[in-house]
C-alpha cells in the first residue's frame, strides 16, 4: 500500500486532503484512481488506512475518504535527539535521511570552530528529505529539524539530563553509558571538536563517548551515533 504525507491541518475527521507534492505523486506519477487504498502519515506519530474518492485537479486535491486512524508502532518510544555539526555538500542531507530512518526525534544542525558552513544548508530542503525517510521506513513522525545554531547557544537551552557527546579521546563507548528515555547525541564537524568545545560540553553536563578504534567522518559517526544508542535501547 502507497504512502502518503498529509500533514494534520488537512485531515478532518474521516476525510484528508493530499495535496502539493504528495499530489503529484499520487496523480501524475503513480496514477493511482478513485477506489485505490492508501496509506496516510501526518508526522505527529499516527497513520490511516484510506480509499481515494475524487481527484479534484483543478485544486490539486486528492479527497480521501479514512476508514482507520491508529498509532504507528514503528515510532520508538525513545525520544532520542542529534545535534549534528554542519557538514558539507551533501553530507548533512545523508545524515538528515538516516536518522529520520533510525526513529530519531529531533535534529539540531550545529556550528562549531571548525563548521564549514554551505549555502545549500536549508531546513526546509531537510524536511522533504525527511518526508521521503519517513514514509520509506514505515514511521509516522517526522522528527523537528530546528534553524542551524551555535553550539554556545545549544548548551545553554534547556536539554535532557541524558547528554552525550562523541569524542574519539574518550575512555567509555556507548555499552558503557547508563542513558534514559530521552537522551541528546552531539556530533561534531569534519575536523572534529575543540579542545575548548570539549571542556565546555563536560561542564554542562554532556558525557563524552567513543565510537571504536578508528576515527570516523562527521556523518558517518552520527549515524553510528545514533544506530548504537537505538540498539542499547532496543529500538533497533
């Protein structure tokens, strides 16, 4: 069955609208007609069972009629955030992908010292590739993608007291760490953090953890971040 983001403004009741993009690929590409069941994600954590009743192209509307509403039971029940550091290229979009994959909750882009900060870093460029991971791996939350924001002024907000931070120096890997049901992973940028941003990470609480023997790029140890916590909270 075909999925579909509707976000929960236009769901009303036992009728949902798609529209936009999802519209598009509903109408033009997959050419799907009245009478077809679909499958309807609103990104707060529910899904519904449809069936296609009219296709209003004038409007861009594809009228559904939902026959069931129910909570997604492939949404962890860990709320689990990444405050990545800001990567280059395409890296950042890698990373916005596999942790929506990996039921992560929240993504925080960072800039720290050593940020190569890109002009293509968008938000809303990240929500559609969230979008497209969400409905990919069968969740029906699509995690809050927050505006890039300095490192000194993501400590100083209000966080979980389960804070970690990956650091290749440290001596506990994350087998080691006692985490809670709401927990922050930081990772930091290509050419890692500072010995300054270290110090100030510990003294606000953030306990500092390896990822094995090897160094690994900003993305790839995000990732790998995010799978070893998912797993240690059986999630995975």
């Amino acid at each position: 069955m075909r999925t579909f983001y509707v976000p929960p403004g236009n769901i009303f009741g036992d009728e949902a609208l798609v529209t936009d993009s999802e519209f598009y690929h509903a109408v033009r590409v997959l050419r799907m007609k009245p009478g077809e069941k679909l499958r309807l994600v609103d990104g707060r954590g529910f899904e519904y069972i449809g069936i296609i009743r009219e296709i209003v192209k004038g409007e861009r509307e594809l009228k559904v009629e939902v026959l069931e509403k129910r909570s997604c039971a492939r949404d962890p029940e860990v709320k689990l955030a990444l405050a990545q550091a800001l990567l280059k290229g395409e890296r950042m979009d890698y990373v916005v992908e596999k942790a929506t994959e990996l039921g992560v909750s929240r993504i925080i882009p960072l800039i720290t010292e050593r940020t190569v900060r890109r002009p293509e870093s968008s938000p809303e460029r990240w929500k559609r590739i969230a979008i497209s991971a969400m409905k990919q791996c069968g969740r029906a939350t699509l995690p809050e993608i927050t505006e890039p924001v300095s490192i000194g002024e993501f400590v100083m907000a209000e966080l979980p007291e389960s804070k970690f931070v990956a650091w290749p120096s440290a001596e506990r890997s994350v087998r080691d760490l006692e985490i809670g049901r709401e927990m922050v992973v930081l990772v930091g940028p290509e050419g890692g953090l500072t010995e300054r941003e270290i110090t100030m990470l510990c003294d606000r609480g953030f306990v500092p953890f390896r990822l094995g023997k090897r160094i690994l790029r900003g993305d790839t140890a995000g990732i790998a971040s995010l799978a070893l916590f998912a797993e240690k909270k059986g999630e995975l």
